[in-house]
C-alpha cells in the first residue's frame, strides 16, 4: 500500500451509494447505547473512512442510542498502524469505565483494517465481551482459511487467500465468530493470490452496494437489534 486510498478514491467516487427506504426504526434490549469504531486507510483524512459513510449512516438511523468514533491516528504511508490499535482500545476501555453497558462494533479499512485486527489481543474480559462485531474490509492481516473470511458478497471465492501482511497474525481464534473479514475478489491487498498491492477492487469497496447492505445487517444483527 504505497499511494493513498483516499487521493485514488477522489478520481472514482461517483454519487453514493443509494440508501434503502427505511422501515420502522429498531431497538436493542442489549445494546441500548453503542459506538461504531471506524479506523480509516491510508491517506484518508483523519475522519470517518469512506468505507463506512453510508453503511453507518444507515445503522444510526435504524437503531437509536448509537455513535461513530474515528480512531486517531496518522494513517501515514509507513503502514505503522500501532497507534490506531492503541487509540482503539483506550476508547473501549475508558467508555466503559463509565457505562459498563456500552457495546462497540469495531470497522477498519485497509491499514485501519489491519490496526484493528492488531487490536483485538489487546481487548480481554469486559472490553472483549462489549465489542459484539469486527467488519472489517481490504485487510493486509487477512489469513487464509478462516471461518470469518467472506467476499463482498458474502461468499467463499476470498476465504482461502492471504493478504500482503498475513504473516502479522490475522484475526486471533476467538474472535473469528463475531468478525467479517472482508476481502474484495482481486484485492491486491488482502488477496495476493489474485491481485498485489492497491489494485481497483481494493478501492470498491466505499460503492459496492454488497458491501455496505452486508456491513449495515451485521452490524444491526451482532448490536441485538429486532
């Protein structure tokens, strides 16, 4: 990843992508306050990423009681993404230190994506049990073989291919239930078996409309919502 997503995306954003009428708004008995952690990719603004604007949007106005946090950090070129772990798991556990009840979904793209996934160790006990979802997309850590991995579509044409960072960890054991790893077909990022480096699947993913309705009904399906 040596050029900025977000100085490509300028060049292929069209209009966002449509939002679907919406029905009446849902509730949660388990998670009646949450916050979405967003960690964005490279050379995107400090900000929330673009891979998440319209997937969020549509959960906060489906299921009240909810927030976006964008994680701080430099989202710089040199791909040290430690910062954004460290921001991300101070947020959680000084959250809940003032409301115990507060539940998080946790969202990164790209070298965001990869901040996350080197965050999740870190997050034990009571902060492991209030982070009820991991979405993550275009992540370098992206491992072969694990039961979280999924395309854009929901299907298995990704599961079984590594991302350029792989060899970093991946998403560990016991997250793999409540995490999406998802991993655009060609991505050159999170699938070398088909692509290498930023390739164009890896910028799709802000206007895949897979992508976001399949981001917005896990996050509202792991927050309780009915």
């Amino acid at each position: 990843m040596f050029i900025s997503i977000s100085t490509v995306l300028l060049c292929l954003l069209g209009p966002a992508v449509a939002s679907p009428v919406l029905v009446d708004r849902a509730v949660s008995s388990t998670c009646p306050k949450y916050t979405l952690i967003n960690t964005r990719g490279t050379g995107e603004r400090q900000g929330e990423s673009s891979g998440f604007t319209t997937m969020n949007a549509r959960i906060l106005a489906q299921l009240p009681g909810g927030d976006i946090y964008n994680t701080v950090y430099a989202a710089g070129f040199n791909q040290d993404s430690s910062a954004a772990g460290a921001d991300i798991v101070k947020k959680i556990n000084s959250t809940l230190q003032t409301d115990p009840a507060h539940c998080f979904i946790l969202q990164g793209y790209s070298q965001g994506a990869a901040g996350t996934t080197n965050a999740l160790s870190k997050l034990t006990g009571a902060s492991f049990n209030a982070v009820k979802g991991v979405f993550l997309i275009g992540n370098p850590e992206h491992r072969s073989g694990l039961a979280c991995n999924v395309d854009t579509k929901g299907g298995t044409t990704t599961k079984n291919v590594n991302g350029l960072s792989y060899k970093l960890g991946g998403i560990p054991a016991n997250w793999v239930n409540k995490t999406l790893d998802v991993c655009n077909y060609g991505d050159g990022v999170c699938d070398t078996a088909h692509g290498y480096g930023i390739t164009v699947q890896h910028l799709a993913y802000p206007r895949d409309a897979s992508t976001q309705n399949q981001g917005t009904a896990f996050a509202l399906k792991q927050l309780g919502a009915a």
